[in-house]
C-alpha cells in the first residue's frame, strides 16, 4: 500500500500531523519506535508537572500555617509519586492511542528508516515491513545532549549519571543529586527533588540560571531557591564524573561535589542520526533538519516539524509546526511563527515569557518601554502569596503602542501567558487590549493594569 503520508516519530509533533492529517481524509501511516506520545507524555513534560504538582502540595502544606492551616506528621512518598506519574503517562498514552484508531492512522511501532525513494514516492522501513508514501514528514525528536566529559559515558551505564528519562523511573529519592546543567528541566526536577527532601546542587558552565529567560525574574528564583536549600555553582565548568563525585573547575580552581545520584541536563539534541536523510538528501545543519516557514524541507513534499528541525524545543511548539506542515500538505497556505511561542519554568513559582526580553529587544535594536509591577497588584496573588515576591513586566514598542513581551514570577502564570502572546499574534495595541473584560479577581488582572499603567 501507497499512504498519502509517512510520518516518522510518534511525540507531539508526529502524532498530532497524522491525527490531522488522517481526519482531513489521507491515508497515513505513523513509525514509533518506543512509546507514543514522545519524550514529551513519557518523559518529559507531563510526568515533571505530575511530579512537581505533588511536590507543591506538599510545600503548600508544610508552609501552611502563613494562611491558618496546620499540619501535623507531615510527609511525602517519592515512590507513591512515582505510581502516581506512571498512572497519567499510562491514560494520556492511550488517549494518543485512541485518537490513532478514530482517525484511521496505521501505527508502526518500530523506528522509521528511509530506505530512499521508488518513483515518486517514498520508501521507508519499520521492522519488518516496507512502507511507501507519497508525502514525508521527519517528527523523531530530540533526546539528551552527553558532552564527552570524562567518566561521563561510564556513569551512565552504571547508573550513577541520569538523564530525564531515568531519573523519573527513581523509585527511591536521592540523599544527595547533583544537576549539571541549569536549565529549564534541571532547574524543574531540582526543584522537586529539593522540596521532597533531597540535598541538590546545580553546577551551571554560565554565570547564570535558566539561560535566556529574563534575568531580573531569574535573580529572585534563585534567591528563593537558595533560601530553600538548593546550592548553585556557577561559572563551573565540569571536568571529569568519578566515584561518587562530580569534579568542575571554577575561578581557576578543581572542585568536586559529592552526589549519590548526578542529573545530567545541558540540553537536547536533534534525532537525525542514522534515519536515511542522506539517501534523499535532506538538508541538515548543526545536527538538525532545515526548514522554511512552512515547515518544508529542501526536498519537495518532505516536511519537518518538532524537536527534530532545532527551531524551538517545545511540545507546543512542536504541535503548531505539525499543523503548519499538515495544512501545507493538504493544499492549505499556512506558515510558521516564532515570536509569540510561550516558554515556562515550573518551578515554585513559575516563570512565564513570550516574546522580546529587555536583553533581545536591544541587542536587535527595537525600541522598547518596559512596565514592571510587584504581583502584590493583583489582588488574588495577595490573597494566595503570603510573602511572594512575584514581579511581571510588559515590553511595548512605543512607537506602534503594540506588545513586544511579557514575563511573570507567579504561580498559575503558565495559564494566562497566553494573554500577551495573542497580543503579539495578533498586533493588539494597548488601547484594544485596554477594552478587553478581565474576570476579578484573578492573577491574570495584572497584565491589564500593566496596560493601564504604561505611560
């Protein structure tokens, strides 16, 4: 059998283009080597949230007694966490499943090999079996970067050294972690650990946490972070993983931390090895395919969408980009946008961004007025933030009145920093946003007297 499309790679990306595709009525055929749903539902964002939601139950418990709630014997099971996260990856991955068999996508599930091309159409092997399509896309991912550190290979094979994937199979905490790597998913899984009991340190090669995200929101994360326990090293750049140690250099000196377990966490790196992109001459920089705004490639009718093309390392964006190459594919124009794509850090609090730092704005030369308010303006984050130090600031273009970017220190931030993104999308300027009703009271009430407040 011909398909319409092959889609190569079962995460975000490749099952939502097939999920879209076979509804609009293509026959499609959908490769997975491992578990659908991706890093992404197995593991990735949805057991780190399931896991730090537990974690902030338990943190909202301890410190109850700020809002009149007190708690006696208080503790939290790592390994009940762990069933717990097992349980919704279970449900979501047949929920995946479910929407494969209604819109009548054949699933492989076995690696996706292009074999080259027959004719017109192309030839991929899945196991066993040789598939033909008339249509590609590439959607395998991304896994974890490994830095040729010395000791850093053999301690992933004996276990001590953990990626995202292994450390949230844990069925027992850690007395001691270190996190090499300061990034969004280090920064996440230290903040669980942390807060379940585990003594963390984070070694970072910058001066700086969470690489580009805004730095004034950064700086009172990692004050809080520290007040709760956590150790950052910074400006160490980590030299050899032996024993039970970590060696770094920092300041021109050799210095280690000792750890029962280590978190490695500097990245993600694009799955284009070993998939036959060279036998149809599939354009690849820096290890990642390239594409256009329509998520094409520079072979015709071979598209790109996800972790795989290096664009923007993100589930939702994985899924926007799926939609682009599919609607492109059915004859729909369509193309792909990357300045309002949402970033969040969940941790406790959250920080949300979309859009221009103050950093970016000026290093492209936009010119830019920033709005910065205390949360304490919103009066639901007063009733719920004893003591929070939430800050938010808006980016305008003073020209235009329009948003360039908005970036929040606050719990439930992730679900209204949609807000400011539509703004961008759509080019609202503050005078229409100023007309639009926001429900009282509510965290998300800040953005909008960030609007009125801009002068």
């Amino acid at each position: 059998m011909t398909y319409d499309l092959i889609v190569l790679g079962g995460g975000p990306a490749g099952y939502l283009a097939a999920e879209r595709a076979g509804n609009a009525g293509l026959s499609v055929a959908l490769c997975e080597e491992r578990s659908l749903g991706g890093v992404c539902l197995n593991e990735g964002c949805i057991p780190t949230k399931t896991l730090l939601y537990s974690a902030k139950l338990y943190d909202g418990v301890r410190h109850g007694e700020k809002y009149g709630v007190k708690a006696e014997g208080l503790t939290i099971d790592h390994s009940e966490v762990i069933k717990r996260k097992n349980k919704v990856v279970r449900a979501l991955v047949a929920g995946v499943k479910a929407q494969m068999r209604n819109s009548k996508v054949t699933v492989f599930m076995a690696r996706g090999v292009i074999e080259g091309k027959n004719g017109a159409d192309f030839v991929v092997k899945a196991g066993e079996e040789t598939l033909l399509g008339k249509k590609l896309l590439i959607a395998t991912g991304s896994s974890a970067a490994v830095p040729p550190i010395e000791g850093l290979k053999e301690g992933l094979a004996s276990g001590f050294v953990l990626t995202n994937r292994e450390i949230l199979d844990l069925s027992e905490k850690p007395e001691r972690l270190c996190v090499i790597g300061g990034g969004v998913i280090g920064l996440e899984l230290a903040s669980y650990f942390n807060s379940i009991g585990t003594k963390v340190t984070v070694v970072e090669m910058l001066d700086h946490i969470a690489g580009e995200t805004d730095q004034d929101l950064v700086k009172i994360l990692k004050a809080d972070l520290e007040k709760r326990g956590i150790v950052f090293e910074l400006n160490a750049k980590v030299t050899r993983v032996s024993g039970n140690a970590v060696h770094y250099e920092q300041n021109n000196e050799n210095k280690q931390v000792e750890a029962d377990k280590v978190l490695l966490s500097i990245g993600r790196r694009a799955n284009t090895r070993d998939l036959g992109l060279e036998k149809i001459q599939v354009l690849v920089e820096r290890g990642a395919v390239v594409t256009d705004d329509k998520m094409q490639t520079n072979i015709p009718n071979v598209y790109a969408a996800g972790d795989v093309n290096g664009r923007s390392m993100l589930a939702h964006t994985a899924y926007r980009e799926a939609e682009v190459a599919v609607n492109n594919i059915l004859g729909e124009k369509d193309l792909m946008r990357y300045d309002a794509i949402p970033a969040v850090l969940y941790t406790n609090p959250e920080i949300s961004s979309v859009g221009e730092t103050e950093a970016t704005a000026a290093k492209k030369g936009l010119p830019f007025k920033t709005v910065q308010l205390p949360m304490q303006y919103s009066g639901r984050y007063q009733a719920e933030n004893e003591g929070g130090r939430g800050i938010m600031k808006l980016l305008v273009d003073p020209k235009t009145e329009r948003v360039l970017g908005c970036h929040l220190l606050c719990n439930y931030s992730s679900e209204f920093i949609i807000l400011a993104g539509a703004f961008i999308t759509q080019g609202l300027t503050l005078n229409q946003i100023k007309k639009i009703v926001f429900p009282h009271p509510t965290v998300s009430e800040i953005v909008r007297e960030a609007v009125f407040q801009y002068k």
